[in-house]
C-alpha cells in the first residue's frame, strides 16, 4: 500500500490507461447496437493488465528509490 500512495500520479495514469481500453475494446462494442460487432477480450485483457502493471510499478520521476522504500 505504501507503494501505491508513494507514486499516486503513475499509478492514476495506468488505472485511467486500463480504464480507457476497456472502454474501447470492451464496452463500446457491446453498447453499439450492432449485433456483428463483439468486444475484443483476446487484445483488451492483456493491454489492461500492461496498464495496471506499470501504474502500480513505476515510480514518479519526482521519488528517490530511499524514499518509497526500494532495496
């Protein structure tokens, strides 16, 4: 948890990245209309797991590593 509030700003960007592709491959093609259109979850998944991925493991460019705690 000290992680995550340590680089709030990185890890806010990779939950609104996950955020917007599942919106885009996700939820946009259910809510369409068109019954041809289908979500892509082979693509969207792994995306969505790469943003949350980086948001909660990168740092802040403004975080020493002494000051969130890195070895």
């Amino acid at each position: 948890m000290t992680k995550l509030l340590a680089s709030w700003k990185t890890t806010l960007v990779g939950v609104l990245g996950a955020i917007a592709t599942a919106i885009t491959m996700i939820a946009l093609p259910i809510l369409d209309g068109d019954p041809a259109t289908s979500p892509a979850w082979g693509e969207a998944i792994p995306l969505i797991l790469t943003a949350l991925g980086i948001g909660w493991f990168a740092r802040d460019d403004d975080k020493s590593s002494e000051s969130v705690g890195a070895k």
